[in-house]
C-alpha cells in the first residue's frame, strides 16, 4: 500500500470519538460497577418481582420473615424483614455471587426498628473455612418504635482466599422486648473510586479510566424503556437519599435499586472527564406502547424538568432541588437523545408521526445549544437533529460497513451508541430468532469492529463518537454477552477484553482533525484513517487488517513530513483469530511499539500482520 495523507483538507472531529454506554444489564452495575455488596438490600420489589428475601438466609435457630409495616422505613421502602429467634439471632447476606474481603475500610450501615438493649454484630465471614474475616460490635441504639439507622465498619486484617465469603448481623433476641427486631437497608461498601459515599468500584472504573473515554451515553438501552409505560426508567425515582428511592423492574429480569442514580452517572462523568449524551425517556415502552400524542405533553414537561434538575441555577425549583441533593453547581448538557432503538418493538409509526419531534421543538425551544439526537437513523430527521445507530453482527459485517459514512450527510450527526461483533462468522449474520453470541469479543471479531471504527474516525465530523454495548457483564449473573468489560465479585479478576485493547490504542491517539488520505490500492485487506491531533501537532494514522494472506507493505508519506522524521509505530496483535481475554486468565493481546523514521521522500515503511491493528503517530 502506498498512502499519500495531505497536510490539510479534512475536517474537525467531534472530540468524542470513544465512550462508554451505560445500562442496568447483566449485573453490571447492581453487583458490579455500584459498589455495593449488599445484594436485596431493602427488599425492594414490583409487581414484575415481588419483594423476597432472595440473598438472605437466617442464621441457625432465627426465622425471617417480609412485612410491610404500618409504619415502614419511608414510603419508597415499605418492606422489611422481620428477624426472629432465643438467644443469638440473624440473617446472613450472600453478597452479589460472593463478597471480596481484603485488608480495607468496609463502610456499612442498617435500619432497624424494635426495642433492644444489647449489641449487634456485623461480620464477615468465609464460607469455604468458616473462618471470620472481620467483626465488630454496634451498641443498640433502638429505645422504641421508631427506625433508626447504625452505622458500622469491618477491617478484615487479610485477604480471603476465594470471594466464597458472607456478610452476617446478629442480635441477642433476648434482649428485645418482642423477640424480633425488623430491618431494613442493609448495607456496606468497600472503598470507592474517589472515595464517594454511595459510590462506584474502583477496579471497574480503573478500566474505564485507563481507556480514557469521552463520553457516557446513559441510561441506556432497553432498560429506559421499560416493559411498560408505567414501568419506564424515571429519573426522579433515582435521586436523593436511598430512603426515598424505590428502585425498580428492570427489563432484564431482575430488580434494580437506583442506588445508582441520576447523581450518580453524572458523578461518573465528573470522575472519567466524560461528555454525558442524556437518555430520555421517549413516551414508548418495550411492549409496543406509546404514549398517545394528547398525553405526550406531561412527558416532555418531564424531560425538561430533568434537564432543569440537572443544568438549572440554583434559584430553579429542580436546580434547588439537585443544590439540596450536593450540586449547587450545574453540569453541563450538550447532548440528549430522545428513547431507545424506537424503531423496533413497534414505536416506529408513533416515533415519527409526532413523539420525537415533540420532544425536539420543546428541547431545541428551550436549550438550543443542545444537540438533539434520535434514537434511529431509519428516519427523515429534522432540523440538525442527529441519530443513533446500533450494530450487533458477525465481525464479516463490520467490514463490508467500513464505508457506510463516506457519503453521509455532515447535516446530521450520528451517535454509533451500540455495536458489538457478537456472533462468530457464520456466512451471513444475526438471526436474531436464533443466535449464538460469544462470551467474550474475541480477537477477529475487535479487528473486524476496528475496520468498521476506522470507517468512522474517517468520517469523525459527522460521527459524534462510538461506543460498544452491552458495557460490562457479571460472569455469575448475566443476560447478554459479549461485553467490553466482564467481571466477578474479585476485582483482581476484572477482564479487559480483545476489544478494550483496540479502543484503548484508538482512544489514546485522538485526532482533532481528519486528513484526506489517497492511495492507489483499494481498502482491503488493510484499512485506515488519517488524521492530526493539534494539541501535540501529530499526524496520525490508524490501520487494522482482516483476512490478509501475508503481511501487509505500507509506504505511508504524510505532506510536510521530511526525511529522518520519526514516529512510534503501535502493533497489536494476538496468538489466534479466537483469543479472547476471559474472567480470571491472562491479557492476550500483544501490543509492541517501535521507532520507525522516515526514509528516503518522507515515506514510512513498515509491514502489518494479518489480524492486526496498528497507530503510527508522529513524534
Ligand atoms: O445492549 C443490549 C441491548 O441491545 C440494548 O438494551 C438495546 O438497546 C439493544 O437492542
């Protein structure tokens, strides 16, 4: 290949070529980047799953029992659990699959109500050796009837050897007037990223920070959606104090918390420097509803009553509102898309018949710096209103789409909020009625989507930035994969998949501008892009190759750039086309950088391996 790239010519990139996309799925961020250990907490239920006492187990001789008291611990909570026994009595928490202890502050705290006058103990403890890993005792607190909350830490002195572990709290029956106490929010954290309260696991956010992404698209996917209308992610039921949330069905099996919040995600975004892409809920619901165009107004009202919340001075009742809850300062919102994939599940005809452009002319009346985005590009869009595209597919298909923008109209940005190769190459796609998705991205299936990511950074004026989904899975609780990130209780074995390699590498070499690069050979087998990034003054180019038969020559001229130049040249590489990066193994991905300097004209050459993935960045 002979690659001429100019010194000028193209065009300013968005900025956010590379983010994260955010979705309560697969454990992900309920027993895994929430950094809660508690699983069921608070016996939070819906009509979808009713309240249980699913990760509770009494302790010998206790008997546990769900109530809804007259008198809960907040209307948002209203069910307890009722602890009864003689003499030493409890219930013990199973954890998220299993409890990480190791020599740190765990931060925990409960509700009980009843009367007692003796200690509580909180424990963790190894259910493989039954050895106690930490324990402390809590003077009780309760004089009466009403709930009140204790507050407790362990500090193990050790690492357990599995995270087989459990987390126990005690009383002595004897020493209540009843014979029982309820409880309620049970809860404890290990050390957070930054050290919020209510905050985030740090492995998981080490990852992300590692990768350093741009933006967060969140709360994305099905979940906003809901199963029904009534059921929809609603942002107001995730914020305040964990008193006053009362979670709910997700709409992938299991109940969420909203522990992790509105404040939370956006505490995210502060702590990765992430560009939000806020999710609104878009009047359409997973089971074919939509809401009618006479009652769409309250909902609009309600995504300008977030926005409120989140960016409104603190003299605006929603302002008011989020100063209370710890940000007197706004945030900044420059980007909102309107639903989710409501092109599918039969919203299309509502969608483009009146809900979006509602949502845009209220969005665009009041906040016109802000760039609306709909959540198809199956659609005439409006205005300058942008779209989202999704792309879960055989690695195969993400080449053939390596050219899908070239002739895409700069009028309307598009958000690429979901894409994945999913499925091994099979010869013609997803059947979606029957589908065989891996566990893991695997090595061809990260180059095929790095073709496909390098057909956007060539575009990267019209692409506002790319992001893979699902996000993040727990391996011992899961709905969908592959993910970018999977993960169990022990953060030590936190995996970095093939394809958090090729986005990192991406990532970390950001082009402020694309350069027209020309070349006499066709694309394929090696793909690319060009670029510069202004801040250091570096030309940039960016090349993965998919099914070559031998190496592949690259003579690589950037105008202005003269001979005895150099550059790092970055090569990632990987044993086998089905490498994959699981739970608890080794990285396998190889990256190795070399000098290479410019020979005789300015030319660069060097060779690419089949089924690699490269950046070669001026110095
Ligand atoms: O990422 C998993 C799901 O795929 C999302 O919930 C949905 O938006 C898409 O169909």
């Amino acid at each position: 290949y002979q690659i001429s790239v100019a010194k000028s010519g193209g065009n300013a990139t968005t900025n956010l070529q590379y983010g994260v996309m955010e979705e309560e799925i697969n454990h992900c961020g309920e027993g895994g980047l929430y950094a809660e250990l508690i699983r069921n907490r608070a016996f939070q239920g819906s009509k979808t799953y009713p309240s249980s006492l699913d990760a509770w187990v009494p302790i010998r001789g206790s008997s546990l029992a769900l109530k809804n008291l007259s008198d809960p611990l907040s209307s948002a909570l209203p069910t307890s659990v009722r602890v009864s026994g003689i003499g030493q009595s409890g219930f013990t928490n199973l954890g998220f699959f299993g409890i990480d202890v190791r020599p740190q502050k765990y931060s925990g705290s409960f509700y009980v109500k009843g009367s007692y006058n003796g200690k509580f103990t909180a424990k963790l403890q190894s259910i493989t050796s039954g050895k106690i890993l930490a324990n402390t005792t809590i003077t009780s607190k309760c004089a009466g009837d009403g709930w009140v909350q204790h507050e407790f830490v362990l500090m193990p002195e050790t690492t357990a050897s599995n995270t087989n572990n459990t987390f126990s709290l005690t009383f002595d029956a004897s020493k209540t007037s009843d014979g029982y106490l309820d409880f309620n929010l049970i809860s404890l954290f290990p050390p957070t990223w930054n050290n919020r309260p209510n905050g985030l696991r740090r492995d998981l956010m080490q990852a992300m920070y590692d990768l350093g992404p741009k933006f967060l698209r969140f709360p994305g996917g099905n979940n906003l959606e809901g199963e029904t209308i009534p059921g929809r992610w609603k942002w107001n039921e995730t914020i305040g104090p964990l008193t006053d949330r009362p979670g709910r069905a997700t709409t992938w099996g299991y109940e969420e918390t909203s522990g992790m919040g509105l404040v939370e995600y956006m505490e995210w975004c502060d702590d990765l420097g992430m560009e939000p892409i806020l999710a609104i809920w878009s009047g359409h619901a997973l089971n074919g509803d939509s809401v009618s165009e006479a009652d769409l107004d309250f909902y609009v009202q309600d995504a300008l009553n977030e926005l409120e919340f989140l960016t409104g001075p603190v003299d605006t009742h929603y302002g008011a509102l989020r100063a209370k809850y710890g940000h007197p300062e706004p945030w900044t919102i420059r980007y909102v898309e309107v639903g989710n994939e409501d092109n599918l599940s039969g919203g299309m005809d509502s969608y483009t018949g009146y809900r979006f452009q509602a949502f845009y002319d209220a969005l665009s009346k009041r906040y016109p710096d802000i760039q609306v985005i709909a959540s198809t590009i199956d659609m005439t869009l409006p205005g300058n209103a942008g779209g989202d595209y999704h792309l879960y597919d055989i690695p195969d298909n993400f080449i053939t789409k390596f050219n899908m923008w070239d002739n895409y109209t700069d009028q309307h940005p598009i958000l690429l909020g979901e894409i994945a190769a999913t499925e091994f190459n099979n010869g013609y796609g997803v059947n979606w009625s029957d589908y065989h998705f891996s566990t893991y991205p695997w090595w061809i299936a990260s180059v095929g989507e790095a073709v496909f990511l390098l057909g956007a950074e060539r575009n990267a004026d019209k692409i506002i930035g790319t992001t893979y989904a699902p996000w993040m899975m727990n391996l011992d609780n899961y709905e969908w994969s592959p993910t970018m990130l999977a993960f169990n209780a022990n953060p030590d074995q936190t995996a970095r998949s093939t394809s958090w390699h090729v986005y990192s590498l991406f990532n970390h070499n950001h082009m402020t501008n694309t350069l027209p690069a020309t070349s006499p050979d066709a694309f394929g087998p090696l793909y690319y892009a060009a670029g510069l990034d202004s801040q250091t003054n570096s030309r940039i180019f960016k090349a993965a190759v998919y099914n070559s038969t031998a190496n592949v020559p690259v003579s690589l001229k950037f105008e202005g750039v003269d001979r005895g130049a150099t550059a790092d040249l970055t090569v990632l590489t990987a044993p086998s086309a089905y490498a994959m990066n699981a739970v608890g193994a080794p990285n396998k991905v190889d990256s190795q950088t070399v000098k290479v300097t410019a020979g005789k004209n300015g030319i660069f050459n060097f060779k690419l391996p089949n089924l690699s993935v490269a950046v070669l960045r001026t110095n």
